[in-house]
C-alpha cells in the first residue's frame, strides 16, 4: 500500500453494523509512501494509522 498527502483512507467495516470510515491523509513518513499514515477523520480526530486488509487509498484528484 502506498499513499501520498492528500489521498484518502478508506476502511470499510468487515464487522456488520461497523461504517465505513473515511479521512484524508495529511502526514505520510516513509519517503516512499508506506504506511503508518497520519489521518484527519471528518469528526477532526487525527489518528496514526496502519491501514489493515480492509483498507484502501482513493488518490486525491488531480488538479
């Protein structure tokens, strides 16, 4: 998996009744773009994440 600012995490919820949970990508520190990512949730909450299985990255749209 490989990520760059900007991009968007996506986890789908493999448990029934868990959402989907979407954040943006605002700190990515290996140079190559390897996970742990440092994510903004819409709620504001910031997290450190190691993105599992049930994760994907939607790349942020160019511009």
């Amino acid at each position: 998996m490989r990520a760059n600012v900007g991009d968007t995490l996506i986890i789908q919820g493999n448990v029934v009744g868990r959402q989907v949970r979407k954040g943006e990508i605002i700190g990515v520190r290996d140079p190559e773009g390897a996970p742990p990512y440092l994510v903004r949730f819409g709620d504001g909450h910031e997290q450190l994440v190691y993105p599992g299985p049930d994760a994907r990255i939607e790349p942020a749209a160019a511009e």
